[in-house]
C-alpha cells in the first residue's frame, strides 16, 4: 500500500542515532601501516598493549572520530588460557566453558566425531582430543575451538569483556559470526546434501540457534547503557523474518548485521566456477523487498585478487619500495602485491576519476543531505526497466532521484512518464560534469553506465511510484551507513 510522505512521516518517528549519520571504515591493522619498521602493521608486537587502545581511543575521540572494535564470541584460540585449562581434564573449572563430547564407535569400533558436521574451512568439525579422550566442536579452524553459551559463566564473562572495553570508551563492536553462538543441544546429523563428502554442513542446527535472541537482547541491553553500536555477522540464514527479528528496534539486539547471500548471488551450478545471469528487473524486486536489508558491496572491486589472504596484504600507500608501507629494507609481514607501483592509495587521490574520489563524492553529498539519504523514505522508479535502475529517496519536502544508466550504451529516459518535472540541481555525476541541459528536455540522455543524483521538484505525490515505503523499514541502502574496506584499492 503506497502512502504519500506526509502521511509516511506522521506515521512513522524518524529515530535518530549517531551511527546511522556515519560512515564506518573498516581497516585490517596488521596489514595498515608499519611505523616501527617491524615488518607488521602497528599495534606494536605481535597485539600490542591495552594502553595502545587507550592512545587510540583518545586519539579518535579527539579528532571527533569513534572506535569500533571487532568482537569474537563465538570461539577462542586453542591457546587462550580458558581453553588450556578446559583441555587439562575433564574435572577442570573450565571444562564446561566449551564444547566437548565423547566419540561415537561403530561396530568394527573405530572412533568417529559426534557428529557429521563439516567445519566451514575444511574436513570434520570435531578434534579428537588424546589427553580427555573427546572431541571438541570448532565450526572454523580447529584452532578456533567454539564456546559453550550454555554455560552462564561463558556468558557473564562475554558481557565482562563487552563493559571493559566500553568503559574505556570504545563505541561499539562488529560482532563475528554472532548468530552461531547458540546450538541445538542435540547435536544431531547434519541432512546428506552432497553424497559425494563425508561431512555436510549442519548449519540449521546452530544458525540463529534455539537461544539466539535470548542471547542477543542481554548484549543489546548493555549496549543501550553505552549508546553503542552494533553489527553482526549473520551467515546462512535464508528466513527474512528471523532477520528481522535481530535487527527491529523494538527489540534492542542488533543495530545492522552483515548478511552474504548477496557475496555469492552470481554463482552458479558449480558455485563460484560458474555464473548465474540475473536481470535488472529481478534485482529491483530484490532491492524493493520490505522484509530485506540491501546494502552496497564494494568489497570484490576493492580486492586485489579473488583469495582470502589477498584482501589482507599490506596497504599500498603509494609507488615507493614496499608501497611505504614499512621501510624499503624491511621483510613486510606477508608479501606485498606487486601491482603497488601503479594501484595505490597516493595515485588515487590524484585521480579525479578514481573509485576513492567517487566515493569521497559520495560521502560528502550524504552528509549534505543527510536527512534525505539517511532518514528519507525509499521509492523504486520505473520499475520495469532492463536498462535502467531509478529511485527516490523524500524527506520532508525534498526529493532526490539517483538514476543510472545499467548498460554500456547510450540510452534514453523520459522523467514526465515516470512523475518526474522539474530539476532543481545536479548534485553529482559519474562522468563528473553535470551538465545539467542535457536533462532540461523531456527525454534525458544517458551515456554508457552513467549514474547521476538529481535534486528534483518535490510537488508530484510519490503514490504513483512502483514500489514505496517508509525507510525505516529497513537497515541499510546505497547512502545508508557506508561501511567501507579501506586497506584495498585498485
């Protein structure tokens, strides 16, 4: 049901949060910048010290920037000293704090894993532990062996580490893999999806597990304390409201979360070595879904290669020795790409046209108009186009149109059809020109994959729109709370 954006905005309390107006660059600090000429990015040593994060935190806050940290709850290292002490024996205080069950024989009684999980890096997602004689649950590597959030003390000692680092001042967390903290207590079989590999993937039984929200609501509550901000990772969950319900305001869990069916949404039978084609079309019915939270990808460009560890080699600050980012006799912590001398941070900024300076483009214009990009109601435009992909965003009485140009030739959009009269300004442009007689006609030209935001006359009701709602429906769009990979450029 489409309403008008008077009666969007009466009906519906714009809820206002700092970090809804930010934008958030996520930096891999082994891999950012080595100042001490170690061959590691700062923080000195191998982790550094908690008066480091004090400096930092401070150094932030003084420059009117805020400090999230990444929260791991899911799983320790195998040599975190809980989990030496939980190994030790099966009598040890720290036993229950992770996962342990004895081994299944069969009837030649040869041991075997609990279960038939697979870990989500390789083979079984059980350890066979010589010194208790069980085996322990590691969804990851086997040196990530997975907490016990049965156990209340598990729990109290998460919300101890959340409090310690918020009351140094940090303001909030991207949380890892959080929906996999609670497990059904079953532990059953996974289903037999691929015949063809020993170990299938139980993520029905720990996904958003039976305790999930439970557990989310207790960390949401000190949060709230803090103001902080929130996000978690929240893989292999297909249910749009099971979503929902970690991230709705009403239920103080989740701010955002990360979701990545959109990373894997182009393969095909055989999974990334063959592709699936979509059609605009289909990605507007994906992007005008009320009960999904879209968000703009932009890591794959930002990577240097397609592999893991590749997204995590040194920055390329620039063409010097070691891309500066260590001293040009220093062995680097992991090798540097090769490519630094041409893609690099320095000859980004000195191109008008690149990725960084379009995005500098972008972020500027959100804060300009913040209250449009970030509080403003979300309406699809021509909805039907296989060339073009339209929207508003209205607050108030302003309305902005982004309108771009999905294919490599040149095309023609007529506005009128679409409720569109008058614009007001060009307020940025791909080509970067604006140009703005080429749009004062009733037939806009647009040139090959060409993207332009338009300041328009907001008289036209927007219920004549393909698809409409109020944004606070959802989490995140294009202008919403950018999170940003900032240690790769290309």
């Amino acid at each position: 049901m489409a309403t008008s954006v008077s009666e969007q905005q009466k009906g519906n309390a714009v809820h206002r949060a700092w970090w809804k107006e930010s934008t958030v660059y996520q930096i891999y600090p082994a891999s950012f910048k080595d100042s001490n000429d170690d061959g590691i990015g700062d923080i000195p040593e191998q982790y550094g010290t908690v008066e480091d994060v004090e400096r930092l935190i401070a150094g932030c806050h003084g420059r009117e920037m805020r400090l999230l940290m990444d929260l791991v709850a899911n799983h320790t290292s195998d040599q975190h000293e809980w989990f030496l002490q939980s190994r030790s024996s099966k009598d040890n205080e720290y036993r229950n704090w992770y996962i342990w069950k004895p081994p299944r024989f069969d009837e030649k009684s040869d041991r075997h894993p609990p279960n038939n999980w697979a870990s989500h890096f390789e083979g079984s997602a059980w350890e066979y532990d010589e010194t208790t004689g069980e085996y322990y649950l590691h969804l990851y590597a086997k040196e990530q062996p997975d907490l016990n959030w049965e156990y209340p003390p598990v729990r109290k000692a998460v919300h101890d580490i959340i409090r310690f680092w918020l009351d140094k001042g940090v303001d909030g967390f991207r949380m890892d893999v959080i929906n996999y903290i609670s497990k059904d207590q079953t532990f059953p079989d996974a289903p037999v999806d691929d015949p063809d590999r020993i170990w299938q993937r139980g993520r029905m039984y720990y996904a958003n597990g039976p305790r999930l929200h439970e557990y989310l609501q207790d960390i949401g509550k000190t949060l709230t304390e803090y103001d902080a901000f929130s996000v978690g990772e929240m893989p292999c969950v297909q249910d749009g409201e099971e979503i929902l319900r970690a991230v709705r305001q009403d239920r103080g869990e989740l701010n955002m979360i990360f979701q990545f069916d959109h990373a894997v949404i182009d393969h095909g039978k055989y999974h990334k070595f063959t592709t699936t084609q979509w059609t605009l079309t289909s990605l507007k019915q994906l992007a005008s879904h009320p009960n999904d939270t879209p968000t703009l990808d932009i890591y794959r460009e930002q990577y240097l290669k397609k592999v893991r560890d590749n997204a995590r080699t040194p920055m390329q600050w620039s063409s010097v020795s070691n891309a500066d980012f260590t001293s040009h006799d220093v062995d680097p912590w992991m090798p540097i790409n090769p490519n630094y001398t041409t893609v690099n941070a320095e000859a980004q900024m000195f191109d008008p046209s690149s990725t960084f300076n379009y995005w500098s483009s972008l972020l500027r214009l959100r804060k300009r108009y913040g209250d449009i990009f970030v509080y403003g109601a979300f309406a699809m435009v021509d909805g039907t186009s296989e060339e073009i992909f339209a929207y508003k965003r209205m607050f108030d009485h302003q309305q902005v149109l982004v309108l771009c140009n999905w294919t490599d030739k040149a095309v023609v959009w007529h506005p009128a059809r679409h409720g569109v009269s008058k614009v007001k300004d060009v307020l940025l442009n791909s080509y970067g020109v604006s140009e703005k007689y080429r749009i004062a006609s009733e037939k806009w030209p647009l040139r090959p994959y060409e993207a332009t935001v338009l300041l328009i006359d907001s008289e036209v009701s927007p219920c004549s729109q393909d698809f409409y709602w109020p944004i606070s429906t959802l989490s995140v769009r294009f202008f919403d709370v950018p999170i940003l990979n900032v240690f790769k450029v290309t």
